[in-house]
C-alpha cells in the first residue's frame, strides 16, 4: 500500500495539555517563564521544540503567534501577521535546508475540529527523516478560481478541493513577496471565520514547497464528510463562484487585484 504510514506514540499523547474542549485547563503557552528549548524569539513570538513529541523518528517544533491567549490572525495587526509568517517560513526553510530531513511539514491547526488541543494560537513545524513527499499533495488541489494577485502571489478558490467545501489557496511564486502572502491568509482566515459558515469554529491552514513555489490551503473545519474518510470521495461544492466574487468584493473592491 503507497501510503505515509508514521508511528503515534499514544503514551505521550496522553500526558499533552488540552485546553480546547476543558477550557478552564490552564495555557502552557502563556506560562513562558516555564517554556524549554527556545530556539529563536521576535518580540512575543516564540520558536521552541515541542515537549510533547509524540509523533515518532521525527522532530516536532512549535510556533507560538504571540501573548494574547485569546487573539488569533484576524485580529493581528498587518505589522504582527507579517512577523509571525516571516518567522515560520524562516525556521521551515531552515528544517527543510538542514540536510536532516526528506520532509518538513509546516501548519496550523485552530478550533475544536482542527486537530488541535491548545487554543493559544501557535504553528507547528515537524521534520520527518524519511516520509514520501510526493504522497503529501497534487499541485492541483491549489490551483482554482483566481480571486487576487499581488507582488507574485495568487490568492484562488479550489476547484479539485482536497476534501470539499471552502478551501482557499495561496501559490507564492519564487520571490514573491511574504508580506503579501501574510495578508492573503489573513484575509482567508477572516473571511472563513466571519462570512464563510456562521458559527465556524476551526480550521487548518497547510503550507507547501514544490520547485521554487511555496503553496498554503487554508481549509475550513467541520465534521469531514464520511463519503471522502471512508472512500475518498471528494466534493465539489457549487457555490465556489459566489464565494470568489464575495471574498472579492469585501476585501478587494477598493483595490486593483
């Protein structure tokens, strides 16, 4: 069977936080004086290993997007979310340059559907000595309707969506600008979370290289559909057209895209 299969170590994942679900658990992430490892800080911004490591023969890295527990990318400052981009494609190039890995996966989980058991909003960077990278993604799952361009960078609306319903893409081509790739998934994390569906909770963003091109999907969470968990059917929703011209219209109808 072609598949990535990883090894879990459970015994950890049983010993992680979780303050999603139990929200009166406190924040490791808010506690810094008690945070190990640091590797490298810009202001309230912090990269350190993972103490939880639960994901075995591979390096697991925390991004932590800055100090306000309850704050998230919508609510970030342009100045800040540039920051917080430019850090986490730093040390992923970095990871991805050391010689050391075959992969390194770059990502964000936020909300109770997303995988995640921290609220804190924070990144992860993990290094895989051996993992196929060519079973990770089809190129065409972030392609679709074009929605902007900008300084090399494409914002579009997948029409091969990877599960179904939503995905926004972001194609960086090689020296396009980071700053606007930060303000592209600002607004697609904004426009998922106020407009999309209301009272959406969670979502993913997934970073990925290939050749020169780094690609993001930013990918609403809801309860996965079990014709795409059990057959790997994906779906192609009908709407995709009014949602580019809605993202398009409340965020760049007083400028040429």
């Amino acid at each position: 069977m072609n598949i990535n299969l990883i090894k879990f170590n459970t015994d950890v994942g049983k010993t992680k936080p979780e303050n999603i679900v139990n929200k009166n658990n406190s924040c490791p992430f808010c506690d810094v004086e008690k945070l190990t490892d640091i590797i490298d800080t810009d202001g309230d911004i912090i990269f350190l290993k993972n103490k939880y490591n639960v994901i075995e023969n591979a390096d697991q890295f925390v991004l932590i997007e800055g100090a306000d527990c309850y704050s998230d990318m919508p609510k970030y400052s342009r100045e800040h979310m540039h920051r917080v981009i430019k850090m986490g494609v730093k040390h992923w190039k970095k990871l991805l340059n050391s010689g050391k890995y075959e992969e390194v996966l770059f990502f964000k989980n936020f909300g109770p559907m997303s995988g995640g058991t921290i609220r804190h909003p924070h990144m992860q960077i993990v290094g895989f000595p051996k993992l196929n990278s060519e079973l990770l993604f089809d190129v065409e799952e972030l392609q679709g309707l074009v929605i902007a361009k900008k300084n090399g960078v494409e914002l579009n609306i997948s029409n091969c969506p990877r599960v179904g319903f939503g995905e926004l893409n972001i194609i960086v081509e090689g020296g396009g600008s980071l700053e606007t790739l930060a303000d592209f998934l600002q607004i697609g994390v904004h426009y998922l979370m106020n407009h999309f569906r209301k009272n959406l909770q969670s979502y993913n963003i997934f970073f990925y290289r290939r050749d020169e091109k780094i690609f993001a999907k930013m990918m609403p969470r809801f309860a996965t559909s079990p014709y795409f968990v059990g057959y790997n059917i994906h779906f192609l929703p009908r709407n995709i057209y009014q949602i580019a011209e809605e993202v398009k219209k409340i965020y760049f109808s007083d400028s040429p895209s």
